[in-house]
C-alpha cells in the first residue's frame, strides 16, 4: 500500500506518535511508524485500512472535512464527484463526531508512551532505587562493629625510635604530633626523639609522610656554584620489635625508684 505524506501524518495522529522531526520525509517517517507500530502490537496497514486509505494515492484531505470545535462536521465523497450535484452534504454533531471517531479507531490497540531517551530511562530508575532504600538496611551494630575494629588498629602502638632530619629542629629533644580522621577524635602525643617509644598506629602513619625541605650546592658546567633544593623525609623511623619482659621489668623498677607507681 503506497501513502503518501498527508496519510502517514494521519496514522502518526491516530496513533499519538510525534515524528522525530517537524519537516520529515515520506521513507524516514514509514521507518519510525513501522518501529512504532511493531512496539504498539499493530502495523501500518490496519490502522490505514481503519483509517479508510485502502487505496493507493488515496488523499486524507478528501476522505473527511472536520470543522473546528464545537462546530458541525461535514462528509464529503472520496472522489468529490457526487451522484447528485444538488444534494446536501450530511451534518454531524459533535457529539456524533466522537462515534465517527471510535469507529474509525475500532480495533486498533492503545499506543503505550515509549521513552525514546536512554537517560531518562536510567533517571527513572535511578529514582525507584533510591525510593526502595531505608536507614533500616544499615545494621546498627554491624557499624558499631566496624568503628570499634578501626578505633583499636588506629590505636595499636608501635614501638620505634625516631629522629628527625630538618636543621630547623635540630636543638628541639621531640615535638607534638596531632592526628585526626573520621572515626576518632584527636589524638596528641609527646614524641621524644633518638629515644625507643611507643607510638599509635595513626600517628606513625602521619610521621612517614613529612617531608621537609633541603639545600645544596651544585656547580654548573662554567664553574658557576648554585643552589639546589630538594625534599627529604623529615623523620628517620627505626622499627624496633616488641618490648621483652625484661626491658619491661626494668623500665617499672625505674619508675618505681623515681615515684611514679601507675604502671
């Protein structure tokens, strides 16, 4: 069945389906409805057919004249050549428009909305994922759990000797270390340097990642002596192993002679 412009245009309307553009051709627009009426269950030919274009070139100009709203409808002949020249074209109501209408369409299934956007589909659902979320998923305990094994490898302490390399501190016998992240609180620690010390995990962490800056002499090719800086770890780290019980034993008969009576 061959259509022409005006008669697909008809069939996208019957069928809701806006073309994909405003000023299309008759082969891209017999593409897009084929697509659509294989999704819709039906083919070109019966909405057509139901349409009344059931013979080639047939106008949909010169198959019905439907006035504007609320005004009468008038059917004319196919052909425009009537028997009688003089008779006068039947009037329908609006209200009989509607019945004209439903018949036309007998038949034919209801075109579902098809969301040509692939990201609208993926928002779509990316909206129903979050609306089947709850806080009632998140195992109370099970997240306790986890922040309590964090805090305690946060904390484990690690024994070391530390020495620093920056000149700038060179006369200082330790400094303060400050540390913080999400799970725990700040921690501060007295770090005495060139001195066997326990340290937090967190905090030792923090220590190998300084750096501080350096200078040095270098001589150019003509003789000429420049200066150079680069970046060092500001601090040595000695990994000592695990405190014996003997040095244990030793450390608390010193604190004991000195007073302290807590460990």
């Amino acid at each position: 069945m061959n259509l022409n412009i005006k008669q697909l245009r008809a069939i996208a309307t019957k069928l809701s389906y806006k073309p994909s553009k405003p000023t299309i051709g008759v082969e891209k627009l017999t593409a897009e409805l084929e697509i659509f009426c294989d999704e819709v269950g039906t083919t070109i030919e019966e909405v057509a057919i139901s349409l009344g274009f059931n013979k080639e070139n047939d106008d949909v100009s010169t198959k019905y004249h439907i006035e504007p709203e609320n005004q009468s409808v008038q059917i004319q002949a196919e052909t425009g050549n009537s028997s009688n020249p003089d008779e006068t074209p039947t009037v329908l109501k609006p209200s009989e428009t509607a019945k004209l209408e439903a018949k036309l369409t007998e038949g034919i299934p209801t075109p579902t909305p098809v969301q040509n956007n692939v990201s609208e589909i993926v928002e779509t659902n990316e909206i129903e994922r979050l609306k089947s979320l709850s806080f009632t998923t998140v195992e109370a305990k099970q997240f306790k759990s986890d922040e309590t094994k964090q805090t305690k490898e946060a904390m484990r302490l690690i024994r070391v000797r530390l020495s620093c390399n920056n000149p700038n501190k060179k006369s200082l016998p330790g400094e303060i270390f400050t540390v913080r992240n999400a799970v725990l609180p700040e921690v501060k620690k007295f770090i005495q340097f060139n001195v066997p010390t326990h340290v937090p995990q967190i905090m030792l962490n923090m220590i190998k990642e300084k750096q501080c800056q350096l200078f040095k002499q270098e001589r150019l090719p003509n003789g000429n002596k420049v200066t150079k800086s680069h970046l060092v770890p500001e601090y040595n780290i000695e990994m000592l192993g695990p405190i014996s019980t003997d040095e244990y034993n030793a450390i608390r008969q010193k604190q004991l002679a000195e007073g302290f009576d807590g460990v």
